[in-house]
C-alpha cells in the first residue's frame, strides 16, 4: 500500500502537529526522527540496535546504492529490506544532495546531473527518470523525487530557474514511477524566497504526492534563515500528507520546526558526532574526550534508558574513543539516535497538552542556559 499520513491533532498555539504514518512495515507516531544509513546501514549500528531506540524509518542514499553495491544487486536480493534485513519502514533519498555536495553548476542541465564514480573514475549521468528507476527497484517505503538542490546564499534569479527545474524534474519522476507498494514524495525548493517557496510548495501539491518534503536547508544559512524556509514552505503544503524535513538534526531545529509544522527528520550528525567523542544530553553536547570525564564513573546522561546509559560510564567510554575502539562510537551512537527520538517523543507529548511552546522554553533553558531564553 501507499503510505498513509493521518492527522490526529494540531496544536492550538503554533503549527505542531500530531499524526501517525500508517507504511507497508508498521504505524509509527510523528513528529518522529530518522537514523540516515547512507550505505544500507547506520554506521556501527545493527538493525535489532536501532530498533532498541525506538526508532522507526531508516534513511538509506540513492545515489551511494547505485555506485555500490548496484540497484540490481539489491533488488535480486529481495529489495532493500530483506538485503540488510530491517523489517521496519525505509525511505530513500534520490541523489538530489548530492547535486548540492558532489557536482558543480557546469554539470547540471535539463537532462540531468552529470557525476564522476569516485571508485573507478566513471562517467555517470543522473537523471529523474534513473533516479526514480533506481528507488523502485531498491524497493524502498518512500521514494524522493530527484531535485537540485542548491547552497546558500543564492540569488533570486537562480533560485527561481532551479524551482522551475525541480518542479520538471518532479513531473518527469512522477510519470515513470511505477512501484505500486512504494511512495513518492515530493521536495520544496526556493531558497529563503518566500514567493518561490509558496510557488513550489502549490504546484507539487497540484502534482498529488503521497508526501512532501522541504529542501535545500542545512546548506550554509543560519538558523533563523532555515525557520523562515520551512514556514515559507509548509504553510501551503496539503494538511493531510507528512511533511518531511530533509538533513535537520540540531536538537534545536526539530523543536523550532515541529513548531513551524514538521513531522519527520533526519540527519547523519548523531551518529558522526558518536565517531568524535561527543553525545547530546538534556543539558547539551559534551565532549567524552575531555580529561574531567576521566574517573567519571556516571552514565552519559542520568535517566535515559538507552543501552549505553543503563550499562556503562563516561569514563569508559572516554578511554575507549581515546583508544579508538569502535565499541565507543557504537555506544554513543546508541546513546546520541535514543537522545534525539525522545527528543520527539517528548514533543510528542507536548503536542498532547498543548505545551509545545513552553516545552522549547524549556529546552532551551536546559540545553543552552537561562539567559539564552527567547520568546516570540
């Protein structure tokens, strides 16, 4: 089936939202956060792990499966599931980020992206058409609509040019999409100009996606210039389809953007800032490689549930990312995933009373400090 978004409540004093996605692999509540498993795996994570901390869909990356190990590979195996054996839902990006990190602006054209394979110098051409013939086959819950997504600052001139792409790319997508048990969302686009984000957001919804997706944050804006896009974006967006917000992590943005209308994230930082030594507590990020973490012989965080804070101390971990043992980047990883879906849980609940507000006061307070309070 396709998924399905149904909108159990909205918040009576801002644009939270609380709903459930009804996927092919289960129901999960949103506003929900998603690991990123770029090469069909959260890095040092096993998939039972990631069901340990609660989370649901897993990201997996179009254009990484396509280089490696090939999208025939995976679909001869069974689909993307059954070929790294994760039972829950998965969603795949379509190598629309990679137009951002990877290729210049000389290699963009109507047709498509032009790329070279880093592993054996290759000469590769990513177009809506493949990019879509690619997700079908890995067989993913939800597909992405292949979009060029673009760095900050831009001028409005480009913007607009790319916006009118994006939507063609997203036509052309959606006509050869052909997997009746997968999903297809589409991605906003725009910049930080309001006109040409409500413009997107209005012809995507003509187009009748089973979702939508806001892009092109977390390529160089500061916070308050990422708030302002997705309030551009999904304040025209169809009340009853999810709303995805694509690379957003900092606990920070998913409580400014369940706020402003959000339902799912995702982000590779948990499990990157796991491999430097840091993890994401309630009173904010710490840094295990410090020397006062020495004989601390306390969890990472007191009162989280997560395996890596019932079984273990700072200390410990703290020589084991000093000796670069993995086992150290793996419990934080646990540690830092848990952090951020409780994250949403909580945000969850706060939805439930009608306290999202004085919840981000709270945050804040906790995470920043006093003084950092800020009210609207």
């Amino acid at each position: 089936m396709k998924i399905k978004y149904e909108l159990i409540k909205k918040s009576s004093e801002c644009s939270a939202r609380l709903g459930i996605l009804h996927t092919n692999h289960g129901n999960y509540e949103t506003p929900m956060f998603m690991p990123v498993g770029t090469q069909a795996t959260v890095k040092t994570l096993s998939p039972e792990e990631i069901k340990d901390v609660k989370a649901g869909i897993i990201l997996a990356n179009t254009y990484h499966l396509w280089l490696r190990p090939g999208e025939d590979v995976i679909w001869h195996a069974g689909g993307l599931h059954k070929f790294m054996n994760y039972d829950g839902p998965i969603l795949t990006d379509s190598g629309g980020f990679q137009v951002f990190s990877l290729a210049k602006r000389k290699d963009i054209t109507e047709e498509g992206v032009k790329f070279k394979n880093q592993y054996n110098g290759d000469s590769l051409l990513l177009t809506p058409e493949k990019s879509i013939a690619i997700q079908n086959k890995l067989d993913s819950d939800i597909a992405m609509s292949f979009d060029e997504c673009i760095g900050y600052p831009a001028t409005y001139e480009y913007c607009k040019q790319s916006v009118e792409r994006t939507l063609r790319w997203a036509r052309r997508g959606k006509e050869v999409f052909n997997n009746e048990n997968q999903s297809l969302f589409g991605i906003v686009q725009g910049g930080d100009y309001e006109d040409l984000r409500k413009y997107c957001a209005l012809e995507l919804a003509k187009m009748d996606f089973d979702g939508y997706s806001v892009g092109g944050t977390s390529v160089g804006e500061d916070k308050p210039t990422q708030y302002k896009m997705v309030s551009y974006a999904t304040k025209y967006l169809p009340e009853d389809k999810v709303r995805y917000l694509m690379g957003v992590g900092d606990p920070i943005d998913i409580v400014e953007n369940v706020i402003r209308g959000i339902d799912i994230f995702d982000c590779v930082s948990p499990t990157r800032l796991a491999r430097h030594g840091h993890a994401l507590t309630r009173y904010g990020k710490i840094n295990l490689k410090n020397s006062k973490y020495k004989e601390d012989f306390t969890p990472v965080e007191a009162g989280c549930d997560c395996y890596c804070c019932q079984h273990y101390t700072k200390a410990y971990i703290k020589h084991l990312i000093n000796c670069e043992e993995t086992f150290g980047a793996r419990l934080l990883s646990i540690h830092n995933i848990r952090y951020l879906v409780r994250l949403t849980e909580e945000l969850r609940n706060a939805i439930k009373e009608d306290k999202v507000l004085e919840y981000r006061e709270q945050f804040i307070k906790d995470y920043y400090g006093e003084k950092n309070v800020k009210k609207d």
